[in-house]
C-alpha cells in the first residue's frame, strides 16, 4: 500500500523519518490522474504513483520541510489553499484571478519562468467531420454549440474571453471526451499529451481527431496560498528554489521535455 494513501498524509513520517523541529508544508493535489505527473492506483485512485510525487519526496530532501500530503479535488484544493487549510500547490497555472489567492513567483510583474516546473499545452479535439473549425485565431462552433472543459481548468476563462460557450460537467479527460464522442459537445478542451495517450489507448476514439494548432500553452508552478505566504514570506524564495532544484531529477525532466515537444 503507498504510504500516500488517504486525504492528509505526513509523508515525512513514512518517506525521510520525521523531526518534531522540522516544519510542514502542507500540500493539496487534485485526486483527478494525470501521467506522468499523478498515475492512477489499480482502483483509480491518486494515491502516491507519479512524478509528482517524486517530486515532493525530493523537496523534502533538499529543503528539510516535511511534506502533509492532501489530495482533493482540483476546486476543493483551491478553496482550502486560499482559505489558509493548506498551504501550496504543485502545478498550478497563473491566471490574474488566482494571483488575487495565490503567490506565484514573479519577476517583472509576470510569471518567472525560470521556476516553472514545467509547461504543457490544451488541445481541441472535435468528431471526425465536424463542421467545427479552429484557425489559432478563431474557433467556429454549431449554433448552440459549446466547448467542454474539465472543472476547474483556467483554459475555461480564456475560451470565455474569446467569447466561446464553455461547459465544465467532468473531472476526468476521459469522460470529456467521452461527451464529444457521444454528440453531446461539440468540442473539448484537454491537456495534448494527455487527449493523445487516451485516443491511441482507447479505440472507441478513433472517430475523434485533435486540431491544429494547440489552443494554450501555459506555465506550471508551484503556489502558495496568500495567508502561508504573508506567514513565511522570508521563506518563499528558498521554497521555489528547492523546488526548483527537485524538478532537475533526470526522469522529472525527461518527461518535462517529452510535454514540451508535444504537438
């Protein structure tokens, strides 16, 4: 059994050995899969496989915090990171909505991406023959029609701001897509790397197509929530840069490249 398992863990205890003097970051990951970053246990679970996972383990290493462990919902760990219940998030894009909560690190008045932990890319991906078009610039929709995304995903707000009808009714990519398949959206909006490995693992997807070009590329980071920041401000740089550092790890990397270069 992983020693992550169940919604608040001192990985601490289980993983490096636990001091009474070592202080705690608590972190909230969403219980929705994602792999390579969360890999689903055999009953479907986020519990402990993935690389960020590993990820954490390393910080803990580096930075000497202890690392407790909650694994929610995407919107569930926004509220409790925002309400000051956690303290940080591993993975999290900015959006000028979530900095008002959440402290990214910043340089210039923008997003540092030196301290992204990695980048992906959202793809549209409509039924074969759809009359659904997408030019980089503009994305044609059915009268009525509307684009799925998976609750809580920012790429939401930016479709809504380029006047699209969005609709977010699933957690998971696979049951969004699983929607376009059926005719009850006309499109849907998820992550490439992960919109490919679902289409090439499950053939009852062959009649769906992604489209060209990708609709955003974005920044992951590591975020803190506005009360454990004002609380260690003096820390925060050190945290990001342990952070950081973990996110040198060979495979943590290599599967950063692999995102990356997803087209």
């Amino acid at each position: 059994m992983s020693e992550w398992r169940g919604a608040i863990v001192a990985i601490g205890l289980t993983v490096l050995g636990w001091s009474a003097h070592a202080k705690a970051l608590r972190v909230c990951m969403t219980d929705v899969p994602h792999a390579p970053w969360r890999v689903a246990e055999n009953d479907g679970r986020v519990a402990g496989q993935g690389l960020d996972f590993d990820l954490l383990r390393d910080f803990q290493r580096i930075s000497g915090w202890t690392v407790e462990l909650q694994v929610l919902s995407g919107r569930r760990c926004l509220i409790e990171i925002a309400a000051g219940r956690a303290d940080a998030n591993v993975g999290l894009s900015h959006t000028p909505e979530r900095a008002q909560s959440f402290r990214f690190p910043m340089r210039d008045g923008e997003p540092d991406a030196n301290f992204s932990l990695r980048q992906d890319a959202y793809t549209l991906y409509r039924r074969r023959g759809s009359t659904v078009s997408w030019n980089g610039q503009q994305l044609k929709l059915a009268a009525g029609g509307a684009v799925l995304v998976q609750a809580g995903h920012s790429v939401a707000n930016q479709l809504r701001e380029m006047g699209v009808p969005v609709t977010e009714t699933e957690r998971s990519a696979f049951m969004t897509l699983s929607k376009v398949k059926l005719g009850e959206a006309d499109a849907a909006a998820v992550f490439t790397s992960e919109g490919q490995a679902l289409l090439q693992a499950h053939p009852q997807f062959a009649e769906l197509e992604a489209m060209s070009p990708v609709l955003a590329r974005k920044h992951y980071f590591v975020a803190f929530g506005e009360p454990f920041a004002r609380q260690n401000e003096a820390e925060l740089a050190g945290l990001w840069r342990a952070f950081q550092q973990a996110a040198k790890a060979p495979t943590y990397q290599s599967a950063v490249r692999r995102a990356k270069n997803v087209r």
